[in-house]
C-alpha cells in the first residue's frame, strides 16, 4: 500500500467518524482531518508523478 493510499485510508476512517460523532464540534474536527489526509494523498500522488533527477546510487554516494 503507498502512502496516497493509507491516507485515503485513514481519510475515510475519519469520515465514517464523523459520521457518528455525536456533537457538530466532533464532526467538524473528524471532517477536518479527513480533508487533511486527502491533500496529504494529493500530495503524494504529485510527488510519485514527478521525475526524479537522482538515482539511488547517486543519493548514496552523496
């Protein structure tokens, strides 16, 4: 599993949280995090999208 996917994850663990959550201030912080594990899943996605200029040698030797 990548990282994208664990926070896909763990996003729509949040959700289903606030789903249940039994006051407006619990859904809007499990809703919060949700949103912040998607731009995290966002981000990871771009990132493994972007050519790498090194090589794992390169980086060892570095």
């Amino acid at each position: 599993m990548t990282r994208a996917e664990t926070y896909l994850k763990h996003a729509a663990e949040a959700e289903a949280l606030a789903a249940r959550a039994q006051s407006l201030s619990g859904r809007l912080r499990c809703l919060d995090l949700a949103e912040g594990y998607r731009a995290l899943a966002e981000r990871m996605q771009a990132i493994a999208a972007e050519p790498r200029s090194w090589t794992l040698e390169e980086r060892r030797a570095g």
